[in-house]
C-alpha cells in the first residue's frame, strides 16, 4: 500500500498541476475583453490663438478618443469618414501579427477609406504593456487626428515598479494657424519645404504663452506626496522635442510598449512617433510648475521655435488673496534648441528592464543611408521648382525615393497577385559607398523615384545600420517600423564602421522600440526577427520627410502553416 502511494503521488501531483495550468489558461482567456469603437472621422470647429478652423478630428474630439485596453483584448473599431479628404489609422506600435490589413499606411496595407465610407478595424494585442498611441496615416491628417493608446497588464499582472497614484496622458502636438493639408498641398505643388507650425500644444492646448490661450491651459491637479505616471506621447508631426516640468525630477520606467531599468532625469526627449513613460512625485513646496515642451533643432533648417506649457498644480498651494489670482508658475530649465549632447544622453541611457535574447546569427546585415536630397529640374525657374537653387526637396533610403501607389496598395496588390505595383530590388546597401557625413558630392544628392521592397524569409534575422547622411543637412531622422518592435544594438557619431563599432554593441540588454532617432551625423544599429508575415512600412516619422520619399517596405514572405500565415483580408477593406 506505501508503494502504490508512492507511485500515485507524483502523478495526481502533476494531474493538478496540469489542471490548474489549464484553469489559468481558461482564466486568462475569459477575462480578455473585446472593446468595440465608433470613430466617425469628421470637420468641427476648432479654435487656436484666436481663430477657429474647421480641423478634421474623431467624434468631434482633438485630441481624439483615448484607448484603454489590457494585454490580450481585442478592438474592433469602425471608421467612419465623414470628412472631405480619404483617411486611413494606423496603431502606432500595436505589433498586427498576421494581420498587415488592420495595420493603416495608405496605399501600403490598405486603400484609404474615401469619404462617405467606413472600414472596421479588428486586432487582438498580444504580449504588449505601455504606451502606443493611434493616428491618420494618409497624409498630414495626422496633424489632429491623433490620441492616446493605452495597454495595461493583464488583470492580476502588477507594474515592474511602484503603482502610482494616478496616471495622466501628455500627448504633444503641433499646431498650424491654417488648414494643414493646405500647408502639405503648397508644399508639394512648390517643391519647397513646407511651413513650420504656429505652436506646439500639451493634450490640444498651446498654453500660456502663446495668444488667445491661457484660460485653456491644461492643469494637472496633485496631493503633495503622491506619485504619478505620465504616459508622454510625440504626437507632434514634424518635430523632436524636450519636455520637462519644473523642479521635478522623472524617473524614466518605460518607452514605446516596453519596461525600461529605471533612471531619473530633469528633462526628456522624444522624436515624432515616440512614447516615455516616467513617474513624478509630488515632492516640492505647494506651487504651480509649468510642465513645458520644445524643439529639438538637429538640423540646419528652419522650425518652429515657440513653447507650450501646462500646469502642475498642487491642490494645497496658496492663492493669492490680494489680486484674486493664482501664483505664477514656475519655469523649468529645457536645454537649448540644437543640444545634441543632451538628446544623444537621455537616449543612451534607455536599456531594457533585464537580459533580453538578440539574434545571435544574422540572417540579413542591412545598411541604409537614410536623409535628405534635391531633384534636379528641367525648368529650374517654374513655381514647381522653389526648393534650394531652383530644385525639389527629396528624401531617400539607400537613394530609393520611396513612391507610394495609387492603383492598389502594396498588400492588397500582393496578396491578389497583381504585377506592376512594385519591385522587390531594394539595395540592402547604398549603390555607391561615400563619406557619408563629410562633405558628399552633388552629383550623390539627386535620388531615383521608386516602389522598392526588400524580401525577407518567415524567421530570418535581420541587423539594419542607419545611417544618417550629410547631404542638404544632417538631421534626427525618427525611423519607425510597422508591424515589428526591435532591439537597439549600438549608435555613434560618424559613419558607421564595422569593424570598431560592432564590439560595441550592446547585446545584453539593449531597449526594444518601434521607432528610434539617427542622430545627427551619426548611425544606429537595430536587430529583430521577422517573424510577423505581411508588408510592413519603415519610414521616417517626420511627415514632411515621409512626403518626400524617406521610407521603404519589407516584404516578409509567409512561413509554414496557419500561424505563420497572413490570414485573408476583412470582406469591407477599402479598394482603391
């Protein structure tokens, strides 16, 4: 009898074992919410520094609507446009595995929704925590049309560092005193480079430096003692930026949908597309403190070089009795507009929260020169001719000036076997090897227009180097990546040299990301694995440089089976 207890032992021990894996599995599944959304994409009045413009916006909202799911929900979102220009959105950073046609790049995954049509898009997150955001991804629609997306854990999963007390969205935006797409239209009809905005704003409002604007300023109510998350998102379309609030420090914890090994730091710097989340305690004297957002100017070129602030207010500060009126908010210290070193530091410090697997082999070393360039014009005189010396700006990837298409999308054409749409010869290096951040000759800035894509095997590991140019200028160039995150290896001024840099590396706990800076003159090395199935779209986050060509496609090729497997597209995806 003590033998049969001995051999039954283990097995009813692993009997439970293994039910109580499958109730948690069962658990895990049941509390998965689908969330269900109407976003009717429409014109409504909007009023900035003292006029009112019809601004395209979600639900009559600017910012739009912010998402709040967990880990493992689904969305299902219908758009409805009912604007007077196509649309499409994109989830910026939501990984889409096996599903490119919920993913939004017009004319790359899908065909825009013309007006007076809708399209529901249907997407399930998986093993994401952090910060994303949604926008328009057809033009420069996404000047307003843009919001917070936010995932939490799953239900039971506590945060990697203390829970805060409360959490705030900071979406930072760029605003013009004019209809945007009428700004982008000029510019392509001019060929020169467009307009720089009128104001930058903190979750809509410019604040109170700007005219016509402080009885707006957004205020942040805080307990003295109490810690907060700020979930901080560049919205903005077209410019890097430092944010820091006054006389506070913020303990970095998280970018993108990614933990980070926690720092603390008095200012931060975020390019287009990019997410930080930081905790802030309530730690000072009850005051007002302006939390306070600029440029970052990495290239020689002009921007917009105005302030928008909001306020930190504790609810225990004094008033001042007198004049009836709040004290003045204090000011923090930014960093000067062209402090590459600041940028380059705060950036340096990102790692990931422990040890994280980079590929060990690598499948495809890739290196792309990403920047600017000019088109050379038959009539250098012509209104279609007014960027530098009677030129056109340009923008290129390894000098392929991407050109979107318009007969179908990339995907869609892919998918139904379409011949003519693209090619898939993208240079996986540059087609002639120069001094890329010297002094480059002109005859190397004119780059060629095409719809290139690079074919990638299900599961091949990929390195890419980017590599910033000098040509017109060099520049932080935002490369963001659809449909994949990634492991920032290495980066450095210069160009990029294998045989120095690649001992650099960092191969231990490099930050994943979805969208990273080149800085000025320099490279940045990024690895991941392709595994994701589709036609995913790496472009510079900088619109006004996605205009003029900076981006390319990979197209990862279907692995073996269903799950490796693009699945079929949704019966309502737009056509062309």
């Amino acid at each position: 009898m003590e033998l049969l207890k001995l051999t039954v032992k283990p097995w009813s021990s692993c009997l439970l074992l293994g039910l109580f894996v499958i109730f948690a599995f069962l658990a895990s599944l049941s509390v998965a919410e689908i969330h269900y959304h109407e976003f009717v994409v429409q014109a409504k009045p909007v009023k900035r520094l003292c006029r009112t413009h019809n601004s395209i916006t979600v639900n009559g909202q600017f910012p739009g609507p912010t998402l709040q799911v967990r880990d493992g929900d689904t969305l299902v979102i219908k758009a409805i446009n009912n604007a007077q220009y196509n649309v499409t959105l994109h989830w910026h950073g939501i990984r889409q595995l096996r599903n490119p046609w919920a993913d939004g790049p017009e004319y790359v995954t899908q065909c825009p929704i013309r007006p007076g049509q809708s399209y529901t898009y249907r997407f399930t997150i998986k093993n994401q925590e952090g910060t994303l955001w949604w926008h328009a991804h057809s033009r420069w629609l996404r000047a307003t049309v843009y919001g917070a997306l936010i995932i939490y854990p799953r239900l039971g999963v506590p945060y990697p560092f203390p829970m805060p007390k409360k959490e705030i969205p900071i979406l930072l935006g760029e605003w013009w005193d004019r209809n945007p797409m009428d700004v982008l239209k000029l510019a392509t009809f001019t060929g020169a480079a467009p307009n720089v905005s009128d104001a930058y704003t903190i979750n809509g409002q410019p604040g109170d430096l700007y005219r016509c604007s402080s009885k707006e300023t957004v205020r942040f109510p805080v307990v003295s003692g109490e810690t907060i998350l700020l979930r901080i998102i560049n919205s903005a379309l077209n410019q890097e930026l430092f944010f820091g609030v006054a006389n506070h420090k913020l303990t970095v914890v998280g970018v993108d949908s990614s933990y980070t090994k926690p720092f603390t730091t008095s200012v931060i710097m975020l390019g287009p597309g990019q997410t930080t989340n930081v905790l802030l305690t309530a730690d000072q004297a009850p005051a007002r403190y302006y939390m306070a957002a600029h440029a970052y100017n990495s290239a020689n070129a002009p921007f917009d070089n105005t302030t928008t602030t909001a306020i930190l207010e504790y609810k225990s500060v004094p008033c001042n009795a007198k004049k009836g009126k709040s004290s003045t908010p204090i000011f923090p210290q930014l960093p000067g507009f062209n402090d590459t070193a600041t940028a380059t530091a705060f950036t340096a410090q990102v790692k990931s929260l422990s040890q994280v697997k980079v590929p060990t082999v690598i499948d495809h070393n890739l290196f792309f020169t990403v920047g600017l360039g000019l088109i050379n014009c038959t009539n250098p005189n012509s209104p279609r001719c007014q960027g530098p010396n009677g030129t056109r700006f340009a923008a290129s990837i390894n000098n392929v000036s991407f050109v979107f298409p318009r007969i179908n999308s990339l995907m869609q054409a892919y998918y139904q076997g379409q011949p003519g749409v693209f090619t898939t010869n993208f240079p996986p290096v540059p087609p002639v090897q120069f001094d890329y951040t010297g002094n480059v000759s002109r005859g190397l800035w004119q780059p060629v227009k095409r719809t290139k894509l690079y074919k990638l095997k299900y599961g091949s590991t990929v390195q890419i180097v980017l590599q910033d140019t000098s040509i017109v200028t060099i520049e932080n160039h935002p490369m963001h990546l659809h449909g994949y995150e990634f492991y920032v290896v290495g980066m450095g001024f210069g160009n990029f040299n294998p045989s120095r840099d690649t001992a650099k590396f960092n191969l231990i706990n490099p930050p994943r990301r979805n969208t990273i800076g080149t800085p000025p003159g320099g490279w940045v090395a990024i690895q991941f694995v392709a595994n994701n199935p589709g036609i995913w779209l790496m472009h510079c986050h900088i619109d006004s440089h996605l205009n003029w060509g900076l981006a390319m496609a990979f197209l990862v090729e279907n692995g073996v089976g269903k799950l490796q497997t693009v699945q079929p597209p949704p019966l309502d995806l737009p056509r062309c």
